[in-house]
C-alpha cells in the first residue's frame, strides 16, 4: 500500500510540476520540458487514450490532505486527451451528424447523475469498430462502429456502456484495485506507466506521438459492471436492451471468423461467451420492448457510409442497390444515402433530381433541405443556396440549417450577415468549434481584428489547445488596447483558464 500510495503521489505532483513549466507545444517531436512531460503523457495515455484503456476518473482514491485528483486536474487531464485525440484522428465536425450525438447523448445521460458538462460525446473519423471513455467525461466514438450498427438501439447499447464506465468512475476504482495486488505487480504496473514496459498487454510509447500502440484491458468486473448498468441506461432512455447484446454479439462471431482481424473494440472491450451470456440473462428482466430504431438514425447512418466509405464505388453502388428495395422507410434512407454520396462525389446533377424526390414528399425535413442546399453550396449556387436556407431558417433554428447560412453568407462576402447567424448558432450550441471557425472568418472580413483573434481562442480551447488558445487571448489582450469592456472580457477569460488548467501558472 506504501509503494502504491507513493506511486498516486508521484502521479499528482508530476502533474502540478508540468503546469508550472512552460506548457508544450502540442506538435508531435516537440518537448521543451524534458522528461516530466513525457511522463506526464505516458500516464495519461496509458490510463486513458482509446485504445490503450477508455476509463475515467473525477478522483483518486483518497490519501489524505491534497492528494486527490481535483476538479482543476482532472479537466486538464481532459483537455490533454482530447489533444491527442485530435493528433492521432480526424474530428468529424458535421453539425447534423453532430447534434443527433447531442440528442443521443442527452438521452442516455438522463438516467445518471452526470450533469451535461460532465459528458462530451464525439465522432472521429476512423473505419475501425471501437469506441472509447476518456477523463473528464470524454466518450469518442469511430465512424466505423456508428456504420456497423445496424439499429439505433445497437448504437445506443455502446454509448450507453461507456456512460457507464464514466457514472461508475472505474479509473478511480481500478487504481485503488491496486492496492490489494502483489508487490511485483504494482512494480509492472509503475515500470509500464513510467517506461512503458509491459503489464499484461504490452503498452508502447511511441516516441513522436506519445500515443499508445498496445493497450491494457478493463477488469472482467468493470466490463460486466458497465453492461449491467448500461442495460439500465437503456431501458430508462427508451432503447431495446436487446441492441446491446445483439451487437456484442455479432462482434464476437466476426473476431471468431476473422482471427488476423479482430475488430478493435474487442481488443479495448474484451467479450467473451460468458459475459455475452450474463448479458442475455440481464436483459430477461427487462421487458423485449423500447425503441429499436428512428427515422432519424438511419438517415444519419446514411450520410455517414456516404461520405466516409472508402470509395466512390463503394458508397454509390450501395445506395442504388438498396434504394428500390425495402419498405417506405428504408427507401427514404437509401435515396438520402446515394444523394448525399452523389454530392460528396460531385455529381450534383443526379443529386438534385433525388433530393428534390425526398423533398416533394418531406418538404419540412432540416436533413433534406439542408442536404439540397449543400448541392448548391458545392456546385457554386450561393444565392440559391442562401435563399433556400434564409426561408427555412426565418421560421426555424435549426442548428444545422443556421450553421450553413453563415457559412454560406461568409463564402458569398456577406460577413455581417454571417456574424448574424451564426451568433444565433453559439447561444444554441456553445459547445461545437467549428462555429468560431466561421465567427473569426466574419470578424477578420470586418476588419475587426481583436474580435476575430478572441473567436480563434474559443476554437482552440473547445479542441484542448490551450497554449494556442493562450497566446491568442494575449494578442487580443494588445488589440483591445483601450477598450476597457472588451479587455475586461478578455482578462476575465484568460483567468478564467488560468484557474481551471493551470493553477500555477501566472500570465506575463
């Protein structure tokens, strides 16, 4: 118990030790503060980055005065995975994609403790199946694992298991786990995390990203604990407990067939057929009722084969087999699918023709409009694709509808109309970067230069680059000069994230 209580205290200090040096540059190679950020990083990764071990943790086990891990630690420890996230995958930005995760997320999150701030659930683009719960109520999900659904209560099966690895805080529990293990063991277990050793499965840093290549694996217990209170997560959201079991299921007959290529999630998420089993037995206590799937989720579905599949052939091909077959439904999701994979692929001739089919029979649908206007948008119609947008929007806020309208007036040279829109975007969705992407393009077309350097701060501290985000509140700070509200707003916020990554550290 003495060496892992030292070892915990160790982890606290190195992190409070890092903050008070320089923060580093996040480019891969790049490491101005020697060894205590690389092994700063190697903990972290190895404790959290997907696909080394997705957990999470708002504290350690307690060891008396100041050590625990505080709020202020664990958010940096946010902020720090979704750094690497973003240096080892692409972050699908997509508005419509991304509010249905809002709503699925809200969903789900409705039957725990957890407030909205505490979960964050994104998209990545990746053709692997896995998924992955990171600190600070990070959960990412591969586009690949949302393609292979094939229900929405599958789907939801798996976000509702990684909700529950973060409600149950098992990082928190794994760790204090450790104190009834062997000496040798935890000994392997400080070797791997400091050196990169191995434990059980071999865990490499690698030297340019700091990413982890092999990866540990959750206890038997937390996996059967995050199946059993995802269940609940389920039935409370609405969705058929079913959809769980029938996607771990089939998960583990194609490992079965495809030895060489066991898909990732049950690298990260091992199954096995007990666990499967218990799984089955759980849900003979809930009724075979629930939400299997929404209109909504196929469409979503749709629009991701199309634009993430890995060819033109591939995409295209499988909307036109599947648009003439199926009930009334499934063929609304194929046409949307093959429009949306036409437009990706630029032909936007053909995608016109079946967009305006969905739209004589669901002319109210934001999907639908939203997809003909982005035809327009591709195929260089901008005031066509202004106006459709502009009618739609007067009578609707529309996340995405308002995300396109800006993004459209910006690209027509129409920044005031932009700034507009999409302010009326960010009191809707604070929370989505790429809002402040089109905000600064608006403000720098303004010439209003000190507004459009803030703008770029709030993108980089929504994807974790806070030294990005940092020096350019300072360089907004000199362009304020004597504009005594927006400076007060400035300093506010420069403290502001002063205070919640880095405590020590003091601005110039």
């Amino acid at each position: 118990m003495k060496l892992y209580n030292e070892f915990i205290s160790l982890l606290i200090e190195l992190l409070h030790s890092v903050r008070a040096a320089p923060l580093p540059h996040p480019e891969p190679g790049y490491s101005p503060n020697g060894w205590r950020w690389l092994t700063l990083v190697t903990l972290f990764v190895c404790f959290t980055l997907s696909p080394c071990l997705p957990a999470y943790a708002d504290a350690l086990p307690t060891l008396g005065p100041d050590k625990g891990l505080s709020r202020q630690d664990e958010r940096e420890l946010g902020r720090l995975f979704k750094l690497q996230v973003l240096n080892r995958y692409h972050l699908i930005e997509d508005p419509e994609i991304n509010l249905y995760l809002d709503q699925l997320e809200q969903r789900i999150r409705a039957g725990t403790e957890l407030e909205a701030e505490q979960l964050n659930l994104f998209l990545v683009a990746d053709p692997s199946l896995n998924a992955f719960a990171g600190p600070d109520g990070q959960i990412g999900l591969h586009s690949g694992l949302v393609m292979a659904a094939r229900s929405e209560s599958e789907l939801a099966g798996v976000v509702s298991h990684e909700t529950a690895h973060i409600s149950q805080h098992h990082l928190t529990r794994m760790l204090s786990f450790q104190r009834s293990q062997s000496l040798p063991t935890t000994v392997a277990l400080i070797t791997g995390l400091l050196l990169g050793g191995q434990i059980g499965a071999a865990t490499l840093l690698t030297t340019r990203a700091a990413l982890v290549d092999q990866r540990l694996k959750y206890t038997r217990s937390f996996e059967a604990e995050a199946d059993a209170i995802g269940l609940q997560l389920m039935a409370k959201a609405g969705f058929n407990p079913q959809g769980m079991v029938g996607f771990f299921r089939r998960l583990e007959q194609e490992g079965r067939l495809q030895s060489e290529r066991i898909p990732e999630y049950l690298r990260t998420h091992p199954l096995t057929e007990n666990r499967i089993s218990e799984i089955e037995d759980r849900i003979s206590g809930y009724r075979s009722e629930g939400e299997t799937s929404s209109r909504l989720f196929g469409l979503i579905r749709a629009r991701l084969i199309a634009t993430q599949s890995s060819s033109e052939e591939e995409s295209v091909a499988f909307f036109r087999a599947k648009r003439s077959s199926g009930n009334s439904a499934e063929k609304e999701v194929a046409r949307y699918g093959l429009a949306s994979a036409l437009n990706h692929y630029g032909h936007y001739s053909e995608a016109v023709t079946v967009l305006d089919e969905l739209l004589d029979q669901s002319p109210d649908e934001p999907l639908f409009i939203t997809a003909r206007a982005r035809v327009d948008l591709a195929a260089g119609r901008m005031d066509q694709a202004i106006s459709r947008l502009r009618e739609y929007s007067d009578h609707t806020q529309s996340p995405a509808i308002l995300f396109y309208l800006a993004e459209a007036l910006l690209a027509i040279g129409r920044p005031a109309e932009a700034r507009s829109e999409i302010r009326k975007l960010i009191r809707i969705k604070p929370q989505w970067p790429a809002n402040y992407k089109i905000l600064a393009g608006a403000e720098g077309a303004l010439g209003k230069q000190m507004e459009a350097t803030r703008a770029q701060a709030e993108y980089h501290i929504l994807r974790g680059s806070l030294e990005e985000a940092l020096e350019l509140l300072k360089r907004a700070r000199r362009l304020a000069k004597d504009n005594f509200y927006a400076l007060s707003g400035i300093e506010a916020r420069i403290q502001e994230l002063v205070e919640i990554y880095t405590p020590d550290k003091r601005m110039e």
